[in-house]
C-alpha cells in the first residue's frame, strides 16, 4: 500500500474515490470548483440533507464528471474536531476505504479543523494500515485482501506538507508495529512458542540493526532465575530471555526499559484454568509482542533514543514435575516466594526479568503484561491498568495514552495492600486473594523494582478481543510509541 501528501486541489485529485470531510450542509469554498464540475451535485446533495448531520455519518455516492463518473464518500465532521474526534474520523474513513472496492483513494484534509495536517495523517494512516490487517497463516482459502493500495492526502499549504509527512511517517510506523503484534499474538501456541518467538525478535534485530540476546534455561540457572524456571519446568518447550537493545539516542544516555511477559500460551498449570476459552490463553504473551511491536515502531522512525526490551517466555503447563501450589521457589533477587497458585505464573517470569532489568542500568522501566483477570473485571476492556512508583512517570504514560487514544487509567500502588501478599513459609505469597487482585499483582511486582523509576500496565482487558471480532490489538504499542516519541522529543530539547 503507497501513501503520498499532494499539494494540490480537489478537483485536481487524480484517484478511484474522493473522501470529502465537511461540516454541516454548508459547501466549502475550497470545493466550489470540484461541486462545477460535478454539475453541483454536492451542493445539492448537502442541501438536501441526504448526509445526516451526525459527526461520523457517511454518504457515498458518484459525481458525473465528463465521461467517467467520480466516486465520492462524504463524511460528517463537527467544525472543530479535537484529537479524540480525529481518531474516530480516521476509523470511520478507514473502514470506508479498506472495505470498498476503489483501488486508489485521495483525502481531502482541508475540511477538517481543530488539528493539524501532521495528527490527521498519522491517525488516518495508523487506522488504514490496521483496518488492512489479515490474519491469513493457517487459512487455506484466505480473506480476499483489500483492493486499496495508493491513499494520497491532499494539502492546500505549502507548509502543511512537511508536517503532513512527518504524520504519515508516523502512522505508518505505529500502524506496522500494531499489526506485527497482532500478527504474533493471534499465531496458535503450537507456532508461536517461545523459540519462535526468540527467533523472529532475532530476525526483527537483524532487519533493523538492533543488538539481541537470548540466554537459554542454563543461563538461567547460573543467574539464579529460580522464580521464572519454576514456571517453565512443566513444559517440553524451553523457556527464553530475549533482550533487544536500540540505541538510537547518547551514548550516554541511560535507556528506557520495556519488559514483556511471554508466556506463550497458559494452561494455569496444576491450577488449571477452565476449559472454555482457554484456547485465548494464546494470547497471554501479548506484552511480549507489544514490545516487539514498539521496537519495529521506534526502529522504523529513528527515534533519537536508547531503548532496551526483556522478554521472559515460557509455556505454564501442568506435568509431574510442574510447580504445585504450596511449593516454595527462590528469586533472583534472592527474595522467596510461595507459589499458592499456579496460575498467577506472569508475576514469577516478570519478577526475574525486572530483577535482571538493573543490569542496563536504565532511566525507566515499564513492564507490560496480560497480568490479572481482576484488572478485566475493574477496567473492562476499555483502558489498561496502569501503577507506578514514581509519579511524573505515571503522569508522562496517561498523557501519552491520552495522545494516541490508547487509554490508560491509573491504579493505587499503596503499601496497605502488601499485606495480603504474606506468607508463613516464605517472604511473599504470590497471590493475595480475590480482592484488589490486579493491585496486589502489581505490588508483588513492586518488591522486585525498588532500584530504579519503574510503571506496570496490566493489559489484560486489552491486549485482544473475544467473540466475533476475536483477535490480538496490538495494545499498547500506540501508546508506548507516543511515550517514547515524547520523551526522545523532551531529550532533543535539552
């Protein structure tokens, strides 16, 4: 699919189809020339009211210019359009294009206000490239793809075009890094194990010149990762530790760390978990791909910063030898841990990881995991939970969720709830009970990241979807993207 930014008119568009944003009934003048040649059909067409008036409605329809009819899709905006607005206008766009049959669309952005040329390319750009996405590996007898391939953006400044392309760029980035997620996430747990999964992070470093690493079950076992090891032992396959490392800022500069949980697919072990639905347990490694995702992000924009991913993947299967609720393991951080169900295995891989983080010594650490069933029933599948342990952070990620509309909603991380994590044969349990069940989740994490500026987003209600419209998100690469942009961006400024 090519995108382009043209400096021209309306009524100059070269294209299959025309997408027209207009607000209210009202005819731009920018479109005078293009309602002429049309014999004044959109004119009439906005006079009738035939498009309704509610921001987000449609109308497609054809124009008779010369001896080729022109296919247009008009679309309700409201006269200033904010940037939540301009997301569900790049939604609605999307949709329109990617599900019709024109083969090459033209945008017209001079009917939109409120936001810039950059933020419109990058949202309706970001929305084209997922609406797009296929899941097409294991289907003999694939979804027709979509006929879209040429979307050109259509400008009336001179100075919109560098800012319509720095959006572009951007979308694109975000837009293939989403769908690079997605893709790993929907792959069924008997592809995407955690060898595979250590092998297209390789692939993805090779690609784009970033530094990887993968320490197998015996490295494990020298650093002393008896936490994450005790998840990984009823499984055939071999548990991984990938780590990437982007350096695209200072030498000097300290990294920001990403850390994603990898299980691969969770059977809850001993503590088995229902068997409806179970086969979504699948996507249990979605902060691992959403760290992948956002480094293919960052990696295709060149983003000024040093950056560095962990990845903990393993499978959680029951076995004779897999861990048994009640038993007692050893962390990393020397910290041990009363396992009072298997079940609540992410904690055991992400504590060992976090623990591990320290050694790139980084600014920031934000861990990402499809953590707690409990975060589902606070949040719903809306927003993802975030805690921190440093404020400013916490402000940072919810204002780069706000940004990217990739929702995020602050948890309390408060020392009260500790409690619940004690235990009578160890230093902590690693559940602490149904209640606050996503909080003490991110608490048991807490114990493990004292040393350094460290968030948790619980992406569970996030990371995918059930029932019809089943499949992985790709959350929160949008939203770790922003984040990093922003800070990359402070960085420049100092």
């Amino acid at each position: 699919m090519e995108f382009s930014i043209n400096l021209t008119s309306p009524e100059k568009a070269q294209a299959d189809c025309l997408v027209l944003p207009i607000a209210g009934k009202k005819l731009p003048t920018a479109l005078a020339k293009l309602d002429e040649a049309g014999q004044g059909w959109i004119s009439a067409l906005l006079a009738s009211g035939e498009l309704a008036e509610k921001s987000g409605s449609t109308l497609a329809t054809h124009l008779p210019i010369g001896n080729k009819p022109q296919k247009i899709v008009l679309v309700q905006v409201d006269k200033d359009v904010n940037a939540a607005a301009s997301r569900k206008l790049a939604d609605t766009i999307a949709k329109v294009l990617v599900g019709g049959k024109s083969i090459s669309a033209a945008v017209w952005l001079g009917g939109i206000r409120g936001v810039d040329a950059g933020a419109l390319t990058h949202a309706i750009t970001q929305s084209i490239v997922a609406e797009s996405y296929r899941f097409t590996a294991f289907k003999s007898e694939p979804d027709p793809a979509p006929l879209l391939a040429q979307i050109a953006y259509i400008v009336a400044k001179k100075s919109d075009v560098d800012t319509a392309e720095a959006g572009l760029a951007r979308g694109l980035a975000v837009g293939h890094g989403v769908n690079f997620a997605r893709e790993l996430g929907n792959l069924p747990g008997n592809a995407c194990t955690p060898t595979y999964l250590a092998d297209e992070a390789v692939k993805l470093a090779r690609h784009y010149g970033i530094k990887a690493d993968v320490l197998e079950a015996a490295d494990m076992e020298k650093l002393g990762m008896g936490s994450l090891l005790s998840v990984a032992k009823g499984s055939v396959q071999p548990p991984k530790l990938i780590t990437l490392e982007y350096r695209g800022g200072a030498k000097s500069a300290k990294p920001i760390a990403l850390v994603g949980k990898g299980i691969t697919f969770d059977s809850g072990g001993i503590s088995l978990k229902p068997g409806e639905g179970m086969d979504e347990m699948k996507y249990d490694m979605g902060g691992a791909a959403a760290v992948l995702g956002t480094f293919r992000a960052l990696a295709e924009l060149g983003l000024p910063i040093n950056v560095v991913g962990v990845i903990p993947t393993c499978e959680n299967m029951p076995a004779g030898n897999a861990s048994k609720p009640g038993d007692v393991v050893k962390s990393m951080s020397g910290q041990t841990i009363e396992i009072l169900n298997t079940d609540a295995e992410g904690r055991l891989i992400l504590c060992d990881a976090l623990t591990y983080t320290a050694k790139f010594e980084p600014e920031v650490v934000i861990d990402l995991a499809t953590l707690t069933g409990a975060c589902i029933i606070a949040l719903g599948h809306v927003a993802s939970g975030l805690y921190a342990n440093n404020d400013a952070l916490a402000d940072e990620l919810l204002a780069a969720a706000d940004e990217s509309g990739d929702k995020a909603w602050r948890m309390p991380l408060w020392d009260d709830y500790q409690e619940q994590l004690k235990s009578n044969f160890a230093d902590v349990a690693n559940i602490g009970g149904r209640p606050a069940g996503s909080v003490t989740a991110a608490c048991f994490l807490a114990r493990f990241t004292k040393d350094y500026t460290w968030a948790h987003l619980d992406i569970a209600g996030t990371a995918w979807k059930s029932g019809a419209a089943k499949g992985a998100t790709g959350r929160p690469v949008p939203l770790l993207v922003e984040y990093l942009a922003q800070r990359a961006a402070k960085k420049a400024k100092k």
